[in-house]
C-alpha cells in the first residue's frame, strides 16, 4: 500500500496524531520485534517512574515460552485480534479485525469514542469506519452502506481509491498497529538471551477463566539490573500461546493494548488496498 500521500485530517474520519513521541516510538516497536539477534535489543526508555511490584527472572522454562510467543501467534493467522488506544483528553480508539502474519498485514474497523461533538450537538461523538495497516503505514475508509459482516468482508467493497492511505505518526494508535503487524515471527526467539536481556515474570492472572503469567519485555542492553522496567507487558499461557500485550506511552496514564483471541480461519484479506495500478 502507498505510504507516501496524507491526506488532510479534516477530510478522513477516526484519529488524530498526539504530538511528542517521536524520539521513543521506534524504540518501542523495536524492543518488541528485534528479539536474538546479533546486533541485540535496541534501546529504549523508560516511561514510568512507577514502582515495580514483586518479580523475578524469568526461568528456563519462561524464556522458552516468551521465546516461543512470536511464532505460535504467527501460526495462528489470521488472528484475531483488537486494540485499544488512549489518545488522551478522553479520546478512545478501539480496532477489531485480523492479523495475517504471513503478509503482514490487518484489516479492522475503528470506533472513536469520546471526541467532542459539533454545536449544537452535545455530549461525546462515536466515529467509525474500516481500516487497514501493514509494516510501512495505514489506510482508512468509510464503512459500505449496507454491509453488516466483519470488518475483512466489507472492506472487500471498498475499492483501492476508496482508501486514503498515510504513513504512521508517533499517536498511540499508530504505534499500537505497527506493533500489532510485526509481533509474529516464522520461527522462535533465541530464549538465552531473552533471559540475559532482562525479560522478567511478574505475575499471574486470569482472563477469561484461564490462568496466564505476566511478563515485561527484555531491558536495554548495559542497563544495570534496577534501571527499569520495559514498557512492554505480555501475557502468555502455559504452551507459549500470546494473549495480551500493553506498551506504556509517555505521558499517558493507560496503556495501549493488544488483545489476541485465537485463530479466524473464516476470515480472508482484502486485495484491493494492495492492489498496484
């Protein structure tokens, strides 16, 4: 897909860029996807002077589930997946849709909730539409009147000019999509150094009657072992299968977050988007 038009903000529906994150949001995606590699992790800063509850390294056996996680949701494509972004000032954005990782690529649709109304309309204003997003940046349209079926199948009638198509911005929803695109990988992370790099458990929940242990990502290479926790949060269950990510953003309370509930062997990317010509 074309990256490189953008069109006016007043002309396309849904979210609006929050300014300031530039310098962090590479290093976010970064620490995510750039898992045993030569090179290492890539660095990144810590965003929250919170303080860190009880938690330890991870074992053997954590480091190779975490190191598992990347491939065994790409064997799930399509995934279905949803996000939820703060954009701050009480602006909500929520995408349900599916991850092919694979083409490394999503198609979803988007809900706004909480951008003020025009007068003399009062209250909050809910806008929604489809979107769709692969490693290089995003395009949005306007839901088809008249289709009620997942957001893959109508975007399916929404023709390639249909789309008005941009690069990412350093907002929290755009750092979330570009996230979500590059978490699956075709084979496992090295669990070695996943241990060295200061991946940690810090806790076990419950989600949706299943237990899951709760780990933050690998720190930055030389940090010393208190000099903070990564912004990265993931869920897993006991075969390595990835439930939940969160990444913090800097100066927002709520983090975004990534929820994946299984495999949609039903659901089928649309071609128009992609289609050069």
């Amino acid at each position: 897909m074309p990256t490189k038009a953008r069109p006016k903000k007043s002309a396309q529906p849904g979210p609006s860029a929050v300014k300031g994150r530039s310098r962090l949001l590479g290093a976010l995606i970064a620490a995510a996807v750039c898992a045993a590699t030569a090179g290492g992790y890539a660095v990144y800063r810590t965003v929250s002077g919170e303080d860190a509850p009880a938690e330890r390294p991870v074992t053997v056996d954590e480091a190779s589930r975490l190191a598992l996680s990347r491939l065994t949701l790409y064997q799930a494509s399509p995934a279905a997946v949803t996000l939820t972004a703060d954009e701050g000032s009480g602006v909500r954005i929520e995408v349900t849709g599916i991850v092919d990782y694979r083409a490394h690529r999503g198609v979803g649709g988007y809900r706004t909730l909480g951008a003020a109304a025009p007068a003399p309309t009062a209250g909050p204003r809910t806008d929604q539409g489809l979107v769709v997003w692969d490693t290089g940046g995003l395009g949005l349209a306007p839901a088809p009147q008249g289709e009620n079926g997942p957001p893959w199948q109508q975007a399916e009638h929404v023709a390639r000019s249909g789309w008005s198509p941009r690069a990412y911005t350093t907002d929290p929803l755009d750092a979330g999509l570009q996230l979500l695109v590059q978490l699956g990988a075709d084979r496992p992370d090295n669990p070695l150094l996943l241990a060295q790099s200061g991946a940690r458990w810090l806790g076990r929940d419950r989600i949706d009657g299943r237990d899951y242990d709760r780990f933050s990502g690998p720190r930055a290479r030389g940090a010393a072992p208190d000099g903070g926790r990564s912004p990265l949060t993931y869920w897993l269950d006991g075969d390595g299968g990835l439930r939940r990510v969160t990444m913090r953003m800097p100066g927002l309370g709520t983090p975004t977050t990534l929820e994946f509930t299984g495999r949609d062997a039903a659901a089928k990317l649309p071609d128009a988007p992609w289609i050069a010509g």
